[in-house]
C-alpha cells in the first residue's frame, strides 16, 4: 500500500481518500479542504472527521454539504451514522 502511495504522490495524483487509507488524517484534510467542489469538500470533510472519531464534526460537514447538495446519498450516510452515534454517547 505504502508503495502505491509513493507512486500516486509522484505523479501528483495522491488524493485526501488514499491518504485516509494510509491513516495520514492531516493529509487527508489539507487534500480534501483544497477541493474546489463544494459537495465533493464537504463529503471528504464528513468522512475524514468521521473516521478520526469525530461524530459532531462529521455530522456538521454532512449537513453543510446536503444543504447544497441534499442528493448526494454518501453525505446522507454520514449525517445519519453521525447522528446515531451522537445518540448513543
């Protein structure tokens, strides 16, 4: 995995979700904040802050992104895990 990274990043096409792979959060943020998109921003902020462990950071990303984009199902995955687990705590 470790290799595929190396040679994705030599080409300039490393992106926030292989960095997330590899456990490099703060790659994967500093990658997903420069997407222009602001669906496509807000998805990869929802799923970073998801899997860092941050519940109501992925929850607020989820909400912003469905407001502009309320189709996009993966933005809905996020808002409701992240709601659910706000529930539990």
């Amino acid at each position: 995995m470790e290799l595929l990274l190396v040679v994705l990043a030599a080409f300039g096409q490393r992106d926030w979700s292989a960095a997330l792979a590899a456990g490099d959060y703060r790659g994967a943020w500093s990658e997903a904040t420069a997407l222009a998109d602001p669906a496509r921003r807000a998805r990869a902020e929802a799923e970073i802050r998801y899997q860092a462990g941050d519940p109501a950071g992925a929850l607020a990303a989820a909400e912003a992104g469905l407001a502009q984009s309320p189709g996009e199902l993966e933005l809905l995955f996020y808002a409701a895990g992240a709601a659910l687990w706000l529930q539990e705590a």
